[in-house]
C-alpha cells in the first residue's frame, strides 16, 4: 500500500472515532456495494436509448430499461478533471481549484474512498485518474486519496498501455476499457474473499481521442467514415466490458446488492453526438454537461423508471454517504444533494438549484504515455530520481477576488438555466446574461431574459451568492475550519 501523505489531523481523528464507534444510519448488511463507472467524452446521444440511429449499446440499452435512467442528468464541468473531482467530493470543482483538465486533487479534500473506507469498505479505483500523480509519493495519487487498489493512468489511455499499479509502472495488455474492468473485478474478487463491501471506481480512457479501437471492435461499422467508424466501435468496447463486469458480478451473487452508477465526464465532441443539445465539450450549454446516466442495483430498483428531475456529478458522494451511513467530520460544504429519495421514487423535483462555472483558466497537458514512460524508466534506475509536482498543492498560495467571477457560469433551478457570461480578464466584451426554459426550448435556442425579469433577478442572485461561496472554498476557507 503506498504510503499517504499526512492529512489535516482533524480528519484522521475523525476516522478513528467512526471506526472504533461503528455508528451508523445503516447495518453492515444493508449497505451496497459500489460500481461508478464514467466515460470519457461520451455524450448525451452517444447510446442507443437516446435514438442514436447506428450506435451499438445493447448492455447500456439494456441497463436504462431495467435500472433507474435519468433523462436530465449532467456533467459538473463541461471538461473531465473537474467533473472527476465533483464525483469524488461532492463539490463543484472550482472549489478545489480543479479549473480544467490536468488540475490536482488537493490533499485537504475529502473524498468519497476515504468515506466509504472509514466505513470498512475496500477501495479501488481503475483506469484513467486525472486528477493528479499517479507515483506512490504522489500527494494527489489515488492512493493518497483513498484508494488501497488502483491501476491507474495519469489521462486518457488506449489498448496495451503502461499503467500504474499503485505506484509501481506496468504494462497492461488488453483492449481499453475490458482491460479497466478485469482489474476491478481482480479487486473484487479479493474484497468478497476477506467479506468487505467494497467501491470500485472505473474511469474509462474512451471513447477520448486518438480512437484506436481494436480490429474487431471496428469492423462493427464498416460502412461508416473512419473517425465515425473508431468513435463508434470505443464506445461499443465500453459497452462491452460494462456487459462482462455486470455478468460476472451476477455470476458471483453479488449484483443484487451491488449499485453500479453509469455516466460520462462531459459532453461530446465531434464525431460524437450530443443529441442535438446546443454546443458540445467545452461549453457550459447544454451539449457540454448533458450526460447519458443509468443506475443498476437490484435490490432496491426493482422496477424499471425514469426520472426528469435535473441531476448532476456532485450528487453521487453525498447520495452514497446516506445510503452507507456515514457523516465525515470537517466536511466542506457540498455542491451535490443525496439522491437516495429519488433511487426510492418519492423525489420529484431537486431540492434547490445546482450551479456550473467554466472558469476563465488554461488547461494543463498530462500525456499518459510520455510520464508513465518517464516514471518507468526512473523507477528502472535509467534516470535520476524526481518529486511529483502535486507536493505543492498542500499549500494554498493564490487568493481570488469575491467580486469578479471570470468565464462561463450557469444557474439551473427546475425548468430554468440562466448564464452569466463574464469576459476574461484582458479580453474585450461586457458581462452578459441569457435565460432559457429547458422545458419548452431544451436547446437553448431562444433567449428569454426580457420576458421573465422577476425570474431572471432571482436566479441571479442564487448564481451571485454561490459564485460568492465557491471563491471561499477557492481561497482555502472550507479548510481552516
């Protein structure tokens, strides 16, 4: 097991206490297993239960007509780091500072592995990380956050790949995503043989660019141009291993108590299909958040539904501390709401509003490749020993002003989504509003600001005090207390 860097010691008693005090809202016979499995860049109209008219997805099909399928559910961030950082905690990212792509998990936040582990689960987490290092000192590690099992990549991955392995580099053979889930259920197997319920967290490398899907996978589309051909045939290879992970967890007796929560990071990109949303990745509309979303757990959705009611990323950790009964001390304030009354079918409607900001920062390059590479030579002795440059993450250096909010925000409260778009700074353009009625225009494609003043004041001033109290979790105030 790698060694942790040291946590706010508050924290660390915390656990203590829960351990040794076993309290809990649920029995240890009640509480789930737990699969959270995520795509990459795969978009709301990236399934063939959304109406994509040559896509192969019969395990997801299948999964969205037995399970719970949310038909309004999104991304955190329209790009992955901040969205994986929003299951992880329960917060919006910018909370934490992971602005875009390639931003580090800061050691003082509270993760789900950590919850559930306190709890005596086991933890793993398998395929791509990005959200730090991926060393055994790495401060941002899967280890560091939680996770005992793990074989990682720093980004996105594709076939017979380098891989960490708590720490140590590998070289892993096997298609993609299959290869993510035969290391999951490795973990599960040892966590079932020393009777723990355990998480396991599976972040697929696909359907991301470059699109090398294996032979077979793309011969499923022969007829279609090549980069539709190899998008296509990625997301069939994650359709497929969702389809070996749920036979095999059925072949062990463990899919009916076993929950295993399905979505993507963000929306698609070209060639991928946000199914007619306006924009795509990148973009606070609803082509960059809206996600395809299914949750499987047998023992408590024993009829097939769906559900309209707006859901997002943030709400998988506190849903999961309900269902497991735990309650971390020192916990920041959270973004997400427990889903548990809607998984029972008596929650109609989100309590309150959920709020997105792309915030006006460049994004960092994490080529899995070239730095697994990089880390296996120097653990080979070829190279000179180096430190992991998430170590000064520990240290909150920048303070933000709480009057200015640069990039792209949004406000969604039941039908409504209002933006605020505010000018980088150096760049020329006023600040800007737009309203739009999800429910009649679910495109985006007219504004009604000036129709609904009364509306528009309101979901203003619920943006301005969450933008407000993000830039002081920003600034390192979740944490001193």
């Amino acid at each position: 097991m790698p060694t942790e860097p040291v946590r706010r010691s508050t924290l660390l008693f915390g656990l203590v206490v829960l351990a040794l005090s076993g309290s809990s809202n649920a029995s240890a016979a009640e509480r789930p297993n737990v699969v959270l499995c995520m795509a990459d860049d795969q978009g709301w109209g990236d399934v063939g239960y959304n109406g994509h008219p040559t896509l192969k997805t019969p395990v997801l099909d299948e999964m969205a007509a037995t399970g719970l399928r949310f038909d309004h559910f999104y991304a955190a961030a329209p790009v992955c780091s901040p969205t994986r950082f929003s299951v992880l905690t329960g917060r919006h990212p910018n909370r934490g500072g992971v602005f875009k792509w390639g931003y580090a998990l800061r050691p003082q936040e509270i993760t789900i592995a950590e919850a559930l582990k306190s709890k005596g689960y086991a933890t793993g987490h398998f395929g791509k990380w990005h959200l730090g290092s991926v060393r055994k000192d790495g401060a941002a590690s899967p280890g560091a956050a939680g996770f005992d099992t793990w074989l990682s990549s720093p980004n996105f991955y594709e076939n017979d790949v380098l891989m960490s392995r708590e720490g140590t580099v590998v070289r892993v053979k096997g298609e993609s995503s299959m290869l993510a889930v035969d290391a999951a259920l490795e973990f599960v197997d040892a966590a079932t043989k020393q009777e723990k319920p355990f998480l396991a967290v599976i972040w697929f490398g696909n359907p991301h660019t470059p699109h090398q899907p294996t032979p077979e996978l793309a011969a499923l589309y022969p007829d279609q141009p090549k980069a539709v051909r190899n998008y296509l045939a990625e997301v069939t290879g994650i359709d497929r291993a969702m389809g070996r992970l749920r036979d095999e967890l059925r072949s062990r007796d463990l899919a009916e108590n076993t929950l295993v929560w399905y979505t993507s990071d963000n929306g698609a990109r070209r060639p991928g299909s946000t199914g007619g949303m306006r924009a795509q990745k990148g973009s606070i509309y609803e082509g960059g958040l809206r996600v395809p979303a299914v949750v499987e757990w047998p023992a408590r959705i024993r009829k097939p539904r769906s559900t309209d009611v707006r859901c997002n990323t943030s709400d998988v950790y506190p849903t999961l501390l309900e269902l497991v009964g735990v309650e971390m001390p020192g916990q920041p304030p959270l973004d997400g709401v427990s889903l548990v009354p809607l998984l029972a079918g008596e929650m109609k409607r989100r309590p309150g509003g959920m709020g997105f900001w792309d915030f006006s920062a460049p994004g960092i390059s994490t080529p899995s490749p070239k730095l697994l590479e990089a880390l296996r030579r120097e653990q080979a002795g070829e190279t000179a020993p180096t430190k992991p440059r998430d170590l000064e993450l520990v240290k909150i250096k920048k303070q933000y002003p709480l009057d200015s909010f640069p990039g792209h925000a949004a406000w969604i409260d039941g039908k409504w989504k209002l933006h605020r778009i505010q000018p980088a700074a150096g760049k020329k353009g006023k600040l800007a509003f737009e309203l739009y009625d999800l429910e009649n225009d679910p495109r985006e494609q007219t504004d009604v600001l000036a129709e609904h003043p009364e509306q528009s004041t309101k979901l203003k001033a619920e943006l301005d005090v969450w933008q407000r109290s993000v830039v002081q979790s920003l600034n390192g105030e979740d944490y001193a207390k």
